[in-house]
C-alpha cells in the first residue's frame, strides 16, 4: 500500500498541464489510501497526469453495471459527505463504483479559481469510462455532487459516450441568471436520463435555480429530466445518506437497469 501512496505523490507532483493543485492532491491520497474500508485504490492517467481513483466492486451475485462517481468542491474520492454512503453502498446492489479524485484548487482559493477547474475534470471522466470500459463494463451512470455536479454537466454537454447512460446531479448549483453560459447552457443540450436531486435545506446557489435548472432541460427536449426535492436534507446530506442513496438506487435502477450479468 505503501508503493502505491509513493506512486500518487510522484505521479500527482509530475509537471502537467492542469492548474490543479496536485500537491494538494497528493497529500489527500496519502491520507485516505491506507485507512479504506471499502474499495482499492489506483491510479488513472488523464494526458501527463495520474490521479487517484477509488474502485470498489459490487458484493451481489449480479452486476448492473458501474457508477463514476464525483465529488465536490476541495474533497476527495472518499469525502465522508454524499460520496462515501453512495460509493460504498451502491456495491451491495449490483454496481460496481469508481470514485475519482477531481482538480482542486488551494484550501484558500477564491470561487473563480474553482470554477476555471472545470474544463479540467473531462479528461478524468474519460479517462474513467475508458478504465470501466476495459472491464468489459458496458452500463455506466454518472452520480456528481456540488461543484462535482457542474463539472459532469460540462462534460456531457461536449458528448455523451454510448455506455453512459444516466447522470445524478446532486445539489447541482447554478447562476439562474446566466442561461447561456455555465451550468444551464450544460443542461440545455442533455438529453440522456437525469436526476437533479436537491434538499430542501440546501445552500442558495441550488435552490435559487430549482425552476431554471427545469426550464434548461426542457430546452433541451429532455423527456428524462427528473427534478427531487428530499425533505429536510442540507448540501450535504447530513443524517440522511440512507435516504440520498435510497433515491439514487432507486433511479438508476429503474432507467439504466443494466443485463443483470452473473458474476
């Protein structure tokens, strides 16, 4: 375990082309590569930069297929908020779970620096469904969070790969004043299955949006959109990851059921 946290370091700290903060980045891997309960940790390559990914395989008889999952702003692939509950439980329903370390900025940084990461992230998302993809895994979900969440949109909007078939977006912020740029102009050119789950309590940005998040997908036609309001939930979750991942479950199961393939 100990080689695979020296490969993050040097791997993270190799001259690239991302503004990422790999120092960052690789004092994260250290820290949560040797105390995993669920899961292995590996390396993917996106360009000149390797990253930590977190996969986890599912625990039934069946498979359903894989979810990429993506976490929000500053965390990491096994943020204790939204991230771990649904990365380590989604295995004991039948899918396989790939958690992936995406650009940060510096602990301190401004919004705007958060925000230019975004175009970052396609290259990691890619670089994932190619991962599943080699697995033979042919059913793939995406489930972002936050600034995660805006991150999977922008990179859906470029193309959707044929085994990408569902995005949850969870707490999925947005500027409702902006239609032509960002998150909504994201949304407004997706079509495939998805799920724009929100709690009631969750942060401004997100609840703001609620009706214009709507209205982008049904700019785009999307007949799949599908908005959830979880009652009494915060940005986070907090007290009710059962009841976020129980939602989610549920979803994807029912729109990207996957062929069911025994293990």
């Amino acid at each position: 375990m100990h080689r695979l946290v020296l490969a993050v370091m040097v791997g993270l700290i190799s001259p690239s082309l991302w503004a990422s903060d790999l120092i960052r980045e690789a004092r994260m891997a250290s820290e949560i590569t040797d105390v995993l309960l669920v899961g292995e940790p590996l390396m993917l390559k996106a360009g000149d930069t390797e990253f930590l990914a977190i996969y986890a395989r599912e625990t039934t008889r069946t498979s359903q297929g894989a979810a990429i999952i993506l976490h929000g702003r500053g965390a990491h692939p096994d943020w204790m908020e939204v991230i771990n509950p649904l990365r380590s439980q989604l295995p004991d329903f039948g899918w396989k779970t790939l958690s992936l370390q995406m650009p940060v900025a510096a602990s301190d940084a401004p919004d705007d620096q958060y925000e230019a990461l975004i175009p970052e992230a396609a290259p990691r998302i890619t670089a994932a469904v190619e991962y599943l993809k080699q697995q033979g895994v042919t059913n793939i979900v995406l489930i972002a969070h936050s600034l995660g969440a805006k991150m999977g949109a922008a990179y859906l909007a470029q193309g959707i790969p044929n085994e990408l078939k569902a995005y949850v977006a969870v707490g999925l912020p947005a500027d409702k004043n902006q239609t032509e740029q960002g998150a909504l102009s994201d949304l407004a050119k997706l079509k495939l299955p998805l799920l724009d789950i929100y709690g009631s309590r969750d942060i401004d940005p997100v609840l703001a949006s609620v009706d214009a998040r709507a209205a982008a997908a049904k700019r785009a036609e999307n007949g799949d959109y599908r908005q959830s309001e979880i009652e009494g939930a915060d940005h986070f979750f907090t007290g009710l990851d059962n009841t976020l991942v129980a939602n989610v479950r549920a979803w994807i199961g029912r729109v990207a059921p996957g062929e069911q393939i025994k293990r």
